[in-house]
C-alpha cells in the first residue's frame, strides 16, 4: 500500500491540552508532527470527540502547555488512544498561531 502521506512526520514530545465545546479540555502529549497535522496522545479519550472539530464554524484549539500560543486545529481522525488533528488554514511559509 503506497504511503499517502504529503509531509514527513517528525517524532515530538511535548505537553498539550486541546479544547473545544462538545468535550471542553484534553490533556496529551503530541507523538509526531508535520507541517500540516499532528497526532496527539490522549490521557483520557472521550466519546464526544467524535463530533467535535467537524463543525465547520469551530475549531478544535490547541495549545502547548510551555507555550503562550494556541493553534487552530482540525480533527482528521480519532484512533484508540488519541487523535489526529490537521492545522487549519495552514498556508506554505506561514503558521495559523494566535499568540496570547
């Protein structure tokens, strides 16, 4: 099966929470990253993540826990212990950051 992936995934480690209204705030740890998605480890998946991200008028955020800065993200998929959110309105050279 031919991989289908656009940009190479770098391992990471690094402390985040994710929020949004149908599930409110996510602890995890991002696993690997991409310029254009990552995928996040979940301390505790909840079933109302499924819905979330979907919408199109919202966002999933995402934010570093040692870092002023939250990212607007969308869910791609959720796996067992964690999800896959894509970085939205990613444009080549810019990042889709809100500082704080």
């Amino acid at each position: 099966m031919p991989d289908r992936r656009m940009y190479v995934r770098k391992l990471a480690d690094a402390k985040v929470r994710i929020y949004h209204s149908a599930f409110g705030s996510l602890e995890g740890r991002i696993q690997d990253i991409s310029e254009a998605s990552c995928s996040i480890v979940l301390v505790d998946v909840c079933e109302s993540i499924h819905d979330a991200g979907q919408d199109e008028e919202e966002f999933i955020t995402l934010k570093p826990t040692n870092m002023d800065v939250v990212f607007k993200m969308r869910l791609i998929r959720r796996h067992e212990d964690g999800v896959v959110l894509k970085f939205e309105e990613c444009k080549e050279g810019a990042v889709n950051a809100d500082a704080l």
